[in-house]
C-alpha cells in the first residue's frame, strides 16, 4: 500500500490522532481499499461502502473497544474490521483459515457482538447497557447500527419496546438506505420515505413515542454533520435514536444504480465496476432457480398456490413467481416467523403455499413450525434453501441444522432431492395434496444436470412419499446417502477399483424412512455407512441408528456428515474434505473395504 492516511491507521486510537479536516480523505482510501480487494477476492460490497462515513465517525467520537460498537447482520462491517486492525489481513476475508466476513467475538475485541443474522443489535446492545448500568458504569456508550430492512423484523421492535422504558445509555442508529439484500417492503418502509420526505408530521413521530430522543434524518455520508450529532447524543442520557440516510454502494457507480447486484458482486474491475461476467452456457441449473421457474409453472396451472418469502426474492427466486403473479407471491420482509404463522393461515383456507426460507433462517421460526403448523398438521411446503454447507459466508449461514430440529417434529415430511428432476418432482408432487407439512431441503449453487431446462423441465411424475431409490447394486457395503450428497458418493464409487463392492442407495426420505428396504439392506449388509449434508448428532445417520436399535440389528453402522463443531468459512469444496464427504476422501473410504 502506498503512504496514505490509511496505512498508518491500525486502530481506532491512531484515528482519533487525525485533525478532523482528513477524514473525507480517510473515507475516500477506505473506500477505494475495500473496492480493490473485493474485486478480486469476493465479498460483501455495497452495504460497506453505504456506511463508510458512519464507521469513521462512530471510531473517531467513540471511545471504542471500551464503548460498545454493535452491527447489526454485519454485511456492513468490512470498513470498521479494516480501521480496528485488520487491515493487513482483510484480503483473507472470507477464506479458510482467514478473517470472517461478518464481526465476530473471538477474531478481535472491537466486535462486540458476533452477528450474521438480522435485527439483533438493538437486544444485545441494551442488554449490555443494563448489565453496564447494574456494574454502576454510567458513562460507558452502547451503540446498535440497524438498517431499515432489519428494524423491520420483529425481534427489532421487541428491543425498541423494552428499551424505551428503560435508563439504558443506548443510542441505536438507523441505517436508512431503503434497501436490504432486495428492496425493503412494508408499511414501515412507507413510513421512513415520509419521513425523509418531511411528509410525516414531527409530532406523529413513532420513534419518539416509544421514549427514544430522536434526531434525524441527516445525511449519513456528510461526515462532519454525523460527527457533531454523534458528540451531541454523547452526552445525551437514556435511550437514543439517530436516522441517517445513505446510498448502499456509496462512491462505486455502479454499485449504486445497481444495489441488489452489488450487494455480493462477484469478481469486477475495481476501476470501472464492471462485474467479470462467467459463462452460464452448457452449465446445470442453480437449485433455487430449479425451484422458482418449477413453482412458477405449476401456479400457471394451479390459482390456489401461493409463494411466501421473508425477504429473499432474488436469493431464493420466488421473484419469477413475483413478477407473474403479484397478488399470490409475497415478500413479507425480514420476518421469518411471521413467514411461516402467515403460510399456515392461508394454509387453513385450503390454499398450497410454498414458504422459502433459507435453511439457517428457518432455525428463526422454530415455535411456528411446532405450534402453528405442525401441532395442527397444515400442509405448508417448506422449501430450504442454502442447506447444507453454504461456504464463504461461514457458521452463522451453513444450513448444517435443519435435518435434525425436524426430524424431531411430529407430522413433519422431510425431504432432500439427490437432484434438479428430483427437486421438481417432489414440487410438483407436493401441490397434489398432502396430509403434512414437508420441508424440502436443497443447497446453494448448481445442480448436476445441464440440460434439466431443455430436457426435463416441466415433464413431473409423482414421487411415492416416504420410498428410497437402489441407485447401485453392491455385494459388500450398503451406502445410505441423503440428498445432493449423494452425488459425491456415485462420483466416488465410479472412481474405485472394484466399485462391485459398494451398494447405493438414495434415502431422500429422512421421515417417514423407508422401513421396507431398511430391512431389507440390514438383512443382507453387515456394513452401512450413512452419509448427509448435515450435522451427525440427531440427523439422517441417527436415524438409521435408531431403526437399527429398535429392530436389534447388528450391522456395523458408520454415520457421516457434519461433525458436532461449528463450522467456519471456506470454499464449500473446502469444507466438504474438512468434513470427510468430498469425492476423494469417500473414495479413499469405500476402498478400504
């Protein structure tokens, strides 16, 4: 790096050095640093850039590590790890072994709080509060940086709630650039562009009326207004509120005409901003794709089905649907529990209502699946995205959890389709009526079959619920695999020597379990191995366990998956041969007998 104001900043203390007349200059390297280093490693971009001014003066006027700095989800954070020490280490973002791309409590002690999901800030900033308040530190600040799709949620409004009857030193920040990952929804979005607007009568001031002292809206990239708000609220006692206004992708043009784009680019040119376009062509399908462009047929045909999202659209491309259909596809913003509360009413009116929540977030809603579905076994179709290892963005976002918290769950279908002619099927077969809920489970990324659009798309047949599949005939172990898994098993058994040895068979099923062949495949191997896309403890391979426990059978049963450890960031290729399911290491294992 070359002498630049940045590159004598290796904390907030040498910032506070600076006259307060540099920082523009400190906020235009900043940006320029992140622009570069994203561009070729990958990353988070537009949500950091929006907030590059805000984390400069938060720095700057806070005594922070001692004041408490929390970001909410934490895709904005890259500008505050780089100014809190890890500047030198910033191109490891992401990437095994190096910094996490969100804050996290044990990687450095300028992060308060280890976030990656949304609306937490604003409970954990005041519960730290009270506990300073309870150890008689009065003067000690505690800040929540939200953004308006985040405030939106409900545990959001819990903390807003408390904490206005409180004498907390809380001053949560609202950052106000009407987008999340898609474009913030809702009456509360309404409400702030009034508020921007000065439509909203200052009286009528929704935040005030929950005793925060509220100020705002400013301008969030003017860096000396922020500066002197944030030294007024300093000295300000009790609950605070400050709305700054931001553009997400602040200083990349295109980043800025494009935000839904650029919230996670890619590789681009750090000069221009033009994303390195890879060719789509002769390549297999994204899974999500798979399931929005399936859905989407299958409403064409059938006026009761109906799509619900908790703000994913364009992740989990419930946005075809969307865009055909906008009376029966709904974003409900970040509100996974009333998701799935809302999915099971319109469920009761006998509507088929597909909730796509991606499989880290469903974990948000777990009494609604239990009390409001299950417990009144309401044919909702759950359909979870992002299962299984998910890659760069680390342990808050592996959907690693989902096979076991279901399984558990009286009436609960559970299903992983092994591929996209899979995936469609149990879609397709799912809207025919069922007499359960059923969560369906399939990962980020590409399937297997590059020509499932051309060649199969739209030609369904009706999946027997419950029934597994004998892929390959063997003579000395049986390998039970469940879902896209099991790719890497038939991938490594065609490498063998002498694949004769090994059996397959897919157990899309995980509940109700094939029973029949079960007894079959006990009676006749005296080696099983069971192998998913999840954690060990209490999953697929438990199951297996359990059947083999209470049926007396013998058979020597090996469970992989994910062990019971949290799993940390790296390329999913990466975490698949940490975990001892990847190609070569199963291959390694089915040779050995």
């Amino acid at each position: 790096m070359s002498d630049n104001l940045l590159s004598n900043i290796n904390n907030p203390t040498d910032l506070r050095l600076l006259d307060e007349s540099q920082l523009p200059e400190v906020a235009q390297e900043l940006r320029d640093f992140i622009i570069d280093i994203v561009a070729v490693k990958e990353g988070h971009l537009g949500a950091s850039l929006g907030v590059i001014e805000l984390t400069i003066a938060l720095h700057y006027v806070f005594d922070t590590p001692n004041d408490l700095l929390i970001w909410d989800v934490g895709h904005q954070a890259y500008g505050h790890k780089i100014l809190t020490g890890r500047r030198e280490s910033f191109h490891t973002n992401r990437r095994l072994g190096g910094i996490s791309g969100f804050p996290k409590r044990s990687e450095s002690i300028y992060d308060a709080f280890g976030v990656g999901h949304s609306s937490t800030s604003i409970s954990a900033a005041l519960g730290m509060a009270i506990a300073s308040n309870l150890k008689g530190d009065f003067n000690k600040q505690h800040i929540a940086v939200i953004g308006d799709a985040s405030i939106a949620s409900g545990m959001a409004f819990e903390g807003l709630n408390h904490a206005g009857v409180t004498d907390a030193n809380l001053l949560v920040i609202l950052n106000d650039n009407a987008i999340g990952i898609d474009p913030s929804v809702g009456a509360l979005k309404q409400y702030l562009t009034a508020v921007k607007e000065g439509k909203n009568p200052r009286q009528n001031n929704m935040i005030k009326s929950l005793n925060f002292d509220y100020s705002g809206p400013i301008d969030g990239h003017d860096i000396f207004a922020v500066i002197k708000e944030l030294k007024r609220l300093q000295k300000v006692k009790g609950p605070k509120f400050l709305h700054i206004i931001t553009t997400k992708g602040k200083g990349l043009q295109q980043a800025e005409e494009d935000q839904v784009k650029y919230h996670a680019p890619g590789k681009f040119d750090a000069l221009t901003g033009e994303i390195h376009i890879k060719s789509e062509e002769n390549l297999p399908p994204k899974y999500q794709d798979v399931f929005g462009l399936t859905v989407l047929d299958l409403a064409r045909k059938n006026e009761k089905i109906i799509g619900i999202t908790p703000a994913m659209p364009s992740g989990s491309s419930l946005k075809f649907m969307m865009d055909a259909f906008p009376k029966r596809a709904f974003d409900v913003g970040i509100a996974e529990q009333h998701a799935v509360t809302l999915a099971a009413g319109m469920a009761t009116q006998g509507m088929i209502v597909y909730c796509n929540i991606y499989s880290t977030f469903l974990q948000r809603a777990y009494d609604q699946i239990i009390h409001d579905v299950a417990l009144q076994n309401l044919p909702v179709i759950f359909c979870l995205d992002r299962a299984g290892l998910v890659g760069e963005d680390g342990a808050t976002h592996h959907g690693v959890f989902d096979l076991a918290y279901l399984r558990c769950i009286p009436n609960m279908i559970i299903h992983a389709p092994i591929n996209e002619i899979a995936l469609q099927n149990i879609l397709y077969t799912a809207q025919l009526g069922l007499n359960h809920p059923i969560a369906i489970r399939y990962p980020r990324g590409r399937g297997v079959i590059a020509d499932w659009q051309t060649q199969h798309f739209g030609n369904y047949e009706k999946i027997a619920i419950g029934k597994s599949v004998c892929i390959k005939q063997g003579s000395k172990v049986a390998v039970l695999s469940n879902g896209t898994v099991g790719n890497n098993v038939s991938l490594a058994i065609a490498k063998m020597k002498h694949p004769e040895t090994i059996a397959h068979y897919d157990f899309s099923f995980v509940k109700p379990l094939d029973d029949k062949v079960l007894h079959t495949i006990f009676h006749k191997f005296t080696t099983i191995i069971t192998i998913e896309d999840g954690i060990i403890k209490g999953g697929f391979g438990s199951a297996i366990l359990e059947f083999a426990s209470e049926n007396n059978y013998t058979s020597k049963v090996t469970v992989l998956g994910i062990p019971d450890e949290f799993i940390e960031h790296g390329t999913v290729a990466e975490l698949q041969q940490y975990c001892k399911i990847d190609v070569k290491s199963l291959e390694i294992l089915f040779s050995s007998y």
